[in-house]
C-alpha cells in the first residue's frame, strides 16, 4: 500500500478513492496518505456496513477527513424490479440522512445493470427520482453508462447538485466487437464533452478508474489517463 500510493503521486495524483482495499486499520492508511500528501477523496462500503455499524463507518471517514461515502452498487436482492429499486432508493435515504447528520454525503456508483428498464423507465430514473435529493447523492461512472446504452453526458447535467464525484474511464472497441476498459483517450467515448459537463455541475473530484489494464502496467495505464486529462484542461 505505501509503495502504491507513493508511485501514485509521483505520477501527478492529489488524491485517492478507498475502495476494496484489504485489511489495514483506517488509521494507519491515513497516516500513509499523509506522507505521501495524498487526500482520500471519495470511499465504497458494503451496505451491510453502512445498515450495521454505521456510527464506526462515520468515525472512521471523520479520520480520514473524507466526505463522500460511497457505494459501490445496488445489493442484488433490490435488482430485480422497479419496487426493489424504489425500496432501495427509501432506506438509503434513510442512512443519507444519517450521514448528512454527521457532515458526510452518501455516494451512489453504478454499474450497466441500473440502466435496465421495467416498465419504460430506467432502474437508474427510480433511483434518482424517488431518493431524498439531499440525503442521496450520486458518483456516476461514465464508462458503466456507456455501456448500458446511457448517455454519460446527459446523465451528468440530470445529477446537477447530486453529483460531486464521478468515475472516469474510456471504452474502447475492438476488432473482434470487444468493449473494452482503456485508458482515458485510448478509447470512443466524448471525454472532451463528459469534462465539459463536470465542470457546468460543479464536479470536485474525477476519480481515474481502470478495472483491467490488459497489457499494461496499472502505473503506466494510470500516467496515460492523467497525461490525457492533462491535454482536455484538467487541473488539480
């Protein structure tokens, strides 16, 4: 873990995402993103975490001075109809409110499976629609929008004031009609206009996601996407 986020911030990261990352107590991560002077932008939990021991999950993001606590995806019992999605949307609510109690912004990310449709409306519309739009907030990954047939564009501008952070990885297709992770602009997708859209809402933080590297090593595949962000205007 030290080493990693060492060579993340020699390549030019100011800041990480806390996501699946194994067992080391939260204090000692802080005190790793500290000397590397990296700040923890955004976080995933389980959502039995977030439903069981809630005030350790605000203690622990008090700690490390991080905001925005995140999701990783919607539970799979809620997943089948447009009722789990909407009950779904009701009791993280709830625990939005719990978290905005104590200073914190609850933070869902999506895959391409919420963009499925009952009854013509999007599991994605559900949850935007019947979620408290102060409690409930989203981290869109662009790339997973793509994916299901969604505009990442249009779906950043429907999250103006819901939206602080968002996942940020290009899709690139084969030869073989192979969708494939890339790095950002190696691939298809409209970085210039997915910026351009943050930067209207009022996004703080990108965060540079990339599930496989393929042949790459994850530190080059990383220095590409921010050399790439870099020539889009990015800063910070």
């Amino acid at each position: 873990m030290a080493a990693t986020l060492k060579r993340v911030k020699e390549i030019g990261y100011n800041a990480v995402q806390v996501s699946g990352i194994g067992p080391i107590g939260h204090r000692e991560l802080k005190a790793l993103t500290d000397r590397e002077g990296l700040e923890i932008c955004a976080t995933h939990v389980g959502y039995a975490d977030l439903t069981t021991r809630i005030d350790e999950i605000i203690e622990q993001h008090h700690n490390w001075e991080c905001r925005y606590v995140g999701i990783g995806g919607l539970p799979e019992s809620y997943r089948g109809s447009a009722e789990g999605y909407a009950a779904f949307a009701s009791e993280a609510s709830e625990i939005g409110k719990r978290l905005q109690d104590a200073g914190l912004t609850f933070i869902y990310h999506n895959h391409d499976f919420e963009f499925a449709k009952f009854a013509g409306r999007t599991g994605m519309e559900i949850l935007l629609e019947q979620s408290d739009p102060e409690a409930f907030h989203f981290e869109l990954d662009v790339y997973w929008a793509q994916a299901g047939g969604a505009d990442p564009i249009d779906w950043i501008r429907r999250f103006k004031g819901r939206m602080e952070v968002v996942h940020l990885k290009d899709m690139v297709v084969t030869s073989a009609r192979e969708q494939r992770y890339a790095e950002i602009g190696e691939g298809n997708m409209n970085f210039a206009g997915i910026l351009a859209a943050c930067r209207e809402i009022g996004v703080e933080w990108g965060a540079v996601e990339q599930d496989s590297c393929y042949d790459r090593n994850p530190f080059d595949s990383l220095a590409i996407s921010l050399a790439q962000l870099k020539k889009l205007g990015l800063e910070g």
